[in-house]
C-alpha cells in the first residue's frame, strides 16, 4: 500500500512518524505529511515524497483541499496520522476523506470524546480501574481553592483536557502551569492528584470489532525532563493485558491506543488514554509484534490473528543521533511545499 504518515518530529520530544514508518517501509510505500520543514523526518531519505500540511487550526476544508492535491498526484491508499492536535478533523470527517479513497483506520468521534480526561472516571470504574482524584477548574481562583484544601499539599499534575501536563511543586509552578495550558487549549483545566508508583505504558491496537489485535507493555525507567520514554523494559501484566482487552471490546476501539497507567500495591490507576501509536512503537515491533503493520492490515481487510506474547525484559533505550544533509533542499520543501 502506499501510506502516508504524519509526525516527523524526531527531536528530544519525538512523535511517533518515525517508528510507524520504520514499522512499514519493509512492505509498503511511504509519503510523509509534515506541520514543519524543520522536522528531521523530512531529511533522513525514509519517504518517497513530502508533503507539507496545513495546520489543523485552518479547519476541514484546507485539509481537504490538500489531500485531493495530493492525491490527484500520489494516489494514495492510506494515512496514518500520528499527532494529537490532527486527529479530531481525521476522526470528525473520516467519512469525507474515504470518500477520496484514502482509507483510515480511527476510532469513533464518541470513543475519540470518551478518553477525554474529564471523563475518564466512570470508564476506568467500568474497566476496574482507578482514576486519581481530578478536578476541574476555569480560573486562577479554583486552582488556589483546591489547594488550600488540599492544605497545600504537593505535587499536582495541572492537565488540559485533551494535551499537556505540568507536575507542579508549589503554588507558583501551579498557577504558571494552569496559564500555559489555558492560554494554548482553554477550558476546562484539569487538577489532579500524583499517584506514586511504578509506570506502566501499554500500546494496543483494536480492529473495531471488539478484538485487541495486538499490545505491547513496558515499564519505564528513565524519561525526559517532560516525561517522554528514554529507557524502559517489557513486562507483562495480566492484569493490565485484561484492561486493554476490556478496553477494546468495550468500545469496539479502531485503530491504535496507548494506557498510561500507574502501579501501586497491585491497584491499577488510569492516567491518560491516547488514541494514537506512542514514539516507542517501534521498540514493539523489533520484538515481533508490528502493531503499524496490524493497522495496515485493517485497512485492507485482512483477517488479523491476535498478538499479545512477546519476550520480556528486553530493554528499549532511546537515542540521538546526527546526519549532514543540503540545505537547498531545505530551502524546496520551503518553497514549493513538497520534497
């Protein structure tokens, strides 16, 4: 198939394009859809063609308008997109863009809405699971209320609905927080209480059926200053395997997910639902289970045999790495809106 990919972002805080390309460039043909002609993913020779996109900020019809170009040129058959802040046009009007003959491979507007933060408490309860303590604020003035009845306690992750999170240590760090997530997503603001514990991530995919094709689960060790993966270790939980698979049949999911989940004297707490592939997807595919290939699969119709065994402790370490290219074509990609 020839599929396009979002999120060539792959800096100290990667997207997932890469590792999804990595996943399939062995049996398919790959365009990379880029926001920034600063992405490395648009340099390092790993798609036929690039493409820059529109930003989702620009609304459906931009989009559109984009994607037939492309099409008209590339005929493409798939995309996955990859980022957060493009999945609400892809899932809203995936309808529209099959209709070109592009196919998608998303959950529901309703599954989409439902692993909003704000309401992931009656879904963990339904999955077993706890949810931390959450409120949600719309002013500097609630965020101060809680505290003072919290007595000052910390820390407190301060979250927007749908992206970002800021663990706070103080009032100061707090308020600040509450502002970044505002200014950029608005309302509500989410304030939640830390969970102390080990992390445990899971990366699924659903068929839409009500199946979970296959999933991945690691422990972290070390991150990032903003809590991106750089060490970690399979491990395999029953429990939390069961989730997915409750998860999954639960709203007959469609296409990738990733659990964030916290550990604690065998209680499992749900922290976000993403309803993309993590920027560690790749390290699930090196151990035989190739979720992005799964998805491709899906697309196409095939029957998919589960896949949930894989070694464990095996070790994912993140690195960073450095390559020379010509800057006229950074200068193409800028101008002409294609590489």
């Amino acid at each position: 198939m020839k599929v396009a990919v979002s999120g060539l972002n792959n800096t100290d805080n990667p997207a997932p394009g890469i590792p999804v390309i990595k996943s399939l460039q062995d049996k398919n043909s790959i365009i990379g859809f880029s926001y920034d002609p600063n992405e490395p993913g648009n340099f390092m020779d790993m798609t036929e063609k690039t493409y820059l996109m529109p930003f989702p900020s620009l609304g459906f019809e931009e989009l559109r308008a984009r994607l037939e170009y492309i099409q008209e040129k590339e005929g493409l058959d798939a995309i996955i997109p990859n980022l957060d802040a493009e999945l609400p046009l892809y899932i809203k009007y995936q309808d529209e863009i099959e209709a070109m003959g592009i196919k998608l491979c998303l959950p529901s507007l309703k599954n989409f809405e439902l692993r909003n933060k704000n309401k992931l408490d009656p879904l963990a309860k339904e999955l077993n699971m706890t949810y931390p303590k959450t409120y949600e604020i719309s002013s500097e003035k609630e965020l101060k209320e809680i505290i003072e009845d919290k007595d000052g306690k910390f820390p407190l992750m301060i979250k927007g609905n749908y992206y970002k999170a800021y663990m706070a240590q103080n009032i100061e760090s707090a308020i600040e927080s509450f502002y970044k997530i505002s200014n950029e997503w608005g309302f509500p603001v989410l304030v939640q209480e830390v969970v102390e514990g080990e992390e445990l991530n899971l990366v699924g995919v659903g068929d839409g059926k009500g199946q979970l094709a296959g999933a991945v689960a690691i422990k972290k060790l070390t991150t990032t200053e903003i809590g991106k993966i750089w060490t970690g270790v399979t491990i395999q939980n029953e429990k939390l395997m069961q989730i997915a698979q409750d998860f999954v049949s639960h709203t007959g999911w469609r296409g990738p997910f990733e659990l964030e989940c916290m550990v604690s004297m065998n209680n499992i707490f749900m922290i976000e639902i993403n309803p993309r592939f993590p920027a560690w997807v790749y390290f699930a595919t090196e151990i035989g289970v190739n979720l992005p290939q799964m998805v491709v699969d899906i697309m196409e119709g095939k029957e998919i045999k589960p896949k949930l065994t894989y070694p464990q402790n095996k070790m994912y370490v993140r690195y960073t790495g450095e390559f020379v290219t010509d800057f006229t074509d950074f200068m193409k990609l800028l101008a002409t809106k294609e590489l």
